[in-house]
C-alpha cells in the first residue's frame, strides 16, 4: 500500500509503489513495499531525499498533520 508518513522534526517516509516526477519531467518509481525519505526541513544537500541535515539544523516540525481547506467553486 503507498503511504506517506511523517517522522518527528525528519523527513517524509514515502513507501510505495508510487511515481515521483521533478520539475524536469522524470520518474523515480518507488517499487511496492520500498520505502524513500524525502527531505522536509529544505536543508538536504541531497534533495529531494533526506541526508539527516535536519538533525544539524535543528529543524522543527508541527507536531500533526491538518489538511488545508477545501474551496469550493
């Protein structure tokens, strides 16, 4: 099942099967039960996966999930 999770003040842990395009058109897939960590705090020097510079930069994450609102035409 595709999933993505959040860990505390880290990154997203994406698991697949899912696709992920760049800003120039190309797939990454994600195989079924693979999981990738997709950096959250900006600072990875390896973006868009996570290389642990959150923990140096002490970044802070909200601690839940809220869904922006829905507009309505």
């Amino acid at each position: 099942m595709t999933s993505i999770r959040t860990q505390p003040n880290g990154p997203y842990l994406v698991t697949g099967p899912i696709s992920i395009e760049d800003v120039e058109g190309n797939l990454v897939t994600v195989e079924a039960g693979r999981t990738v960590k997709l950096c959250r705090c900006g600072h990875s020097a390896m973006k868009p996966y996570c290389d642990g510079t959150h923990r140096r930069v002490d970044f802070v994450s909200r601690p839940t999930f809220t869904p922006e609102p829905v507009e309505r035409a």
